[in-house]
C-alpha cells in the first residue's frame, strides 16, 4: 500500500478519499483553491496544498500545478475522486511519466472510453446491446439526416467526448434536427475541445440502470449490482438507490454479466460503472462506461459492505483483487438523494451563501457524505453539491420512510441558501416512484404543471434579474492574507510562485 496519496479534488468525495486513506493508514495530501481554504478536507488533511485561485482552470483543472504538490510533498498516487481531472486520460499519463500512480484505469483505457463513439464500437464487438444508431461520429448534418430516419424521432445527438450531462441535445422531428446538430456540436467545441457527434433513437420512457464493477490489473473482475439512476434533472442524477427495483432477476443478472465482460474485454481497472438504459420490454441498451468513482456509490457500499474507495486504493497499489464473485452479496436496499444548494422553484438555480445553520440528519441505517459545517461558505464556483444522505433497510419501502425521515431531520439554512431537499421528498412521496414504475421522465413531469394550474403566465411573474442576487462574500485570493484555522505553521516548501503548502503538526 501507498504511504501517502494527494487527493486532487474538493467537496464530500475529498472527505470520502481522506477518510478510506486515514484508515489505511495513508498519510493525505489534499490540494485545494484559494476558495477552498478553510474546507473540511483541507481541515482534516496531513498536507493541504494551495494550487491556484477559485477558478476551476487555475486550480482543480491546472494538471501541472497537482503534479508538483505531488512532487514536493513526496506522494506516491493521486486519487482524482469524480469529475475535474478523474477521466482525463491525459492528466493519467502525466502522473505516469512523474513517477506517480494514478487511480484509475490505465491512460489508453480512459481515453478509448471517453470517446463514446469508440467505447460503442468496443461494447458492441464485446456482446453488449446498443440503443439503434451510428456507432462511428457523423461528420455532416446529412449523415446524421439519414441516420434518423432510419432509426426514427425521437433521437439525441450526442458528444463523443460528452460526459456528465452535457453534450447532448433530444430531437423530437426531422425539422429540429439541422439545429440541434450544429448546436451540439459548437457546444461540444467549447466544452471538450472536440467537436465530434453521433446519433442514435431516444428512449423517452426509460430506466437509468447502471452495473458497478471493480477489476484489478490481472484480468480478474466482479461485479457488485445494479443501481438505478432513472430520477434525473437535464441528466443529472437526483435519486440512486441499488439494487434496481422491479426488474426480472434474469434481467438484472443479465445487465451484471455483459457489464464485466464489456470492462473485462478492454482491460479495465480499478472501480468503474455500466450504465444502460433499459426499456419496459426490460430490453438493455449499452450507454457509456465512468472510468471512475461515482457519486452514488454508497448505495452499492451498503448493500454489498464493500468500501470501493479501498479497492480502488488495493488494487491502484497492486494488489490483487480480493474478492470473488462468490464473495459478492446483496443485503436489502439503500436509496441517496443529493443535497444540492439549488432553488428548484427557480428552474433550479445555484443558491450558494454562507450556512448559518447545518444539521445533518442520523439514526440508524442512516449515511451523510458532506463536506458542510455551520459558517462554511457554499462557494459559487463549484458544482453545487452539499451532500448525499442515504438510507438502508430489508426492503424498499422501509428504505423510502427512512430516508424521507432523514431528509425531514436535515437543517440546512443560511442568507440566499436553498436545498432541492423539499423536490427530493416529494420524489420519495411520487406514486410512481414508490410502485418503481419510474422511468427518466419523472422529474419532468413533476416540473410540468396541470392543464389547470392557476399560477399566473410567465410574463406576470417577476423576471429572474429582478429577483434579490446571493450576496457572497469576497474570496479571499492572497493565502498570506487568510488565517489557518488549525493552527498550522506555513512550510515553505516551495517557491512562492508554486503551490503553498501547509502540514498539520
């Protein structure tokens, strides 16, 4: 194992990677912006490592500036987390060429599967099912004219380098579709540096169902369930909860198996996740594979009792896998909703400000993966995750009551700060959602008002610049200008125009 892993990422999964280390006996290192300053993991951190200003680009994304903390504070891995730099290939490659372990699949894994077009084309020849559609890119609009016809409206016009939501646009007619493929693919220009789309038929009213796996760098695998991740806003996930409810065991041992063949068959390593969507025939549709941690992995942590942020480390240090299939059981169910500092009143807008008020719920069964303390300022830099709480019971309905429990007990409050906790309860509340008859339209037609809604038109309501703006206070972007919280003394370990470091004693 590691002597000591810097953390290159912020939030609760900083916290989450800090804490699997800690009890491994790994010393940390965690980087951390200028916004970042006075965070918990940075708190809590051995070494914490300024790199740059609150701007993403400067900080969290500046692969140069991780690498030197990396080098002066004499770690051995980088545990990227999600999101930031954890799927870039290249950013892998960098910490092979220092001398440094990445956790995560190898560099030419990650980028073959960060290309959507090439990680269909790969699933494919593997066995797994893909939705109908191209599976190379379609360079002119007429390629992907004649590709939608033949699978026929609705379809998506996707990203090949997309990935967490974005990139992607749902065309409805043959009339739409000149647009929307030419603004995908400027999106996709500005957002990936990769211009590059593809199409395939849209499932409208369809499951989110994902397979997580681990495999070491030995060809041995296994896979830990399913999860469904049907309850979305603009692709992003809400509600997760595993197993995946009311699906044939057939079809869900099914969804398991392909899962590892398909990460098997291209050499992957480490924790990674399958997802598919799959339709009311319970027919699977191969839709990407995250090289990485996800967000909603307590809910297989709970119904398994493996710690994937720990097998991830095992198996990044070389150690085989140290499970078998057998070893894998499923015990009741655990269902997370995210905490997000939003106003799903207002389209749900980030609500960032400072949390005067902050109690996590508790109970038994109970789980909160947060990086929230009472003063902590909620940056509005950053995506707007403030936590997840995740509920565990024999069966699904105890699992629901828990977890609207636990949502009811959180106290979260603060100037300008609102929570999508009141939408999330009334998700767990949703008919349809309690019978598992759920599908990806959910959320949308929660937002969709009846015929009858009495709430004046659009342009009676008062427009959005007109609304109060959240006051956030000044980040303060001279380290020498702010206070350590701890107690720490400044080492100068490196140049005043590098990464400053700070190491609890």
């Amino acid at each position: 194992m590691f002597d000591k892993v810097l953390i290159a990422n912020r939030g609760e999964i900083a916290l989450r990677v800090l804490r699997a280390c800690r009890e491994l006996g790994v010393r940390t290192v965690v980087v951390h912006s200028s916004a970042d300053a006075d965070s918990l993991p940075v708190r809590l951190a051995d070494e914490a490592v300024r790199i740059g200003p609150a701007a993403s680009r400067r900080s969290y994304l500046n692969a140069a500036a991780i690498v030197e903390a990396a080098r002066q504070t004499g770690a051995q891995a980088v545990h990227p987390g999600y999101g930031f730099l954890s799927e870039d290939a290249d950013f892998a490659e960098i910490c092979a060429e220092n001398g440094l372990v990445f956790v995560g699949p190898p560099p030419q894994v990650m980028a073959a599967l960060a290309d959507k077009s090439t990680a269909r084309a790969l699933m494919s020849r593997a066995g797994l099912p893909l939705p109908p559609g191209s599976v190379r890119t379609l360079p002119t609009v007429t390629e992907a004219q004649e590709v939608a016809a033949e699978v026929g409206y609705p379809v998506i016009v996707k990203a090949a380098a997309g990935g967490g939501g974005r990139g992607m646009t749902v065309v409805r007619s043959a009339a739409e579709l000149p647009r929307a493929y030419a603004r995908t693919r400027a999106a996709a220009q500005v957002a990936f540096g990769d211009d590059r789309v593809y199409v395939e038929r849209y499932l409208a009213d369809a499951r989110h169902v994902e397979v997580q796996v681990l495999c070491d760098g030995e060809g041995n695998g296994v896979h830990l369930g399913t999860r469904d991740c049907s309850v979305q806003r603009r692709h992003q996930k809400l509600v997760e909860e595993a197993p995946a409810p009311a699906l044939r065991p057939a079809t869900l041992d099914t969804l398991a198996e392909v899962a590892l063949r398909g990460a098997l068959s291209v050499g992957f390593t480490g924790a990674g996740t399958v997802e598919f969507l799959v339709d009311d025939a319970e027919r699977a549709h191969f839709l990407e594979i995250n090289c990485r941690i996800q967000v909603e992995h307590p809910v297989t942590e709970m119904v398994t009792g493996v710690d994937l942020v720990r097998e991830q480390l095992y198996v990044a240090a070389g150690v085989p896998l140290r499970l078998r299939q057998s070893d894998v059981r499923l015990h009741g169910v655990a269902i997370e909703c995210r905490v997000n500092v939003e106003d799903p009143d207002r389209d749900f807008a980030p609500a960032p400000g400072r949390l005067d008020r902050f109690r996590p719920p508790g109970g038994p069964f109970t789980r909160v993966d947060t990086h929230g303390h009472v003063g902590y300022l909620v940056s509005p830099h950053y995506d707007s995750l403030l936590a997840k709480v995740a509920a565990w019971a024999p069966d699904r309905d105890a699992a629901l009551d828990r977890l609207d429990r636990a949502l009811a007990e959180f106290d979260v409050a603060g100037p300008g700060v609102r929570t999508t906790i009141p939408f999330a309860r009334r998700v767990l509340r949703d008919p349809a959602f309690r019978a598992a008859r759920h599908t990806t339209a959910l959320v949308e037609r929660l937002l969709t008002p009846p015929a009858d809604d009495a709430r004046p038109a659009d342009d009676a309501r008062p427009a959005d610049d007109a609304r109060p703006a959240v006051a956030v206070p000044p980040v303060v972007s001279d380290p020498r200008a702010a206070t350590d919280p701890t107690g720490r003394t400044a080492v100068p370990a490196v140049p005043t125009a590098g990464p400053t470091i700070w190491r609890n004693r």
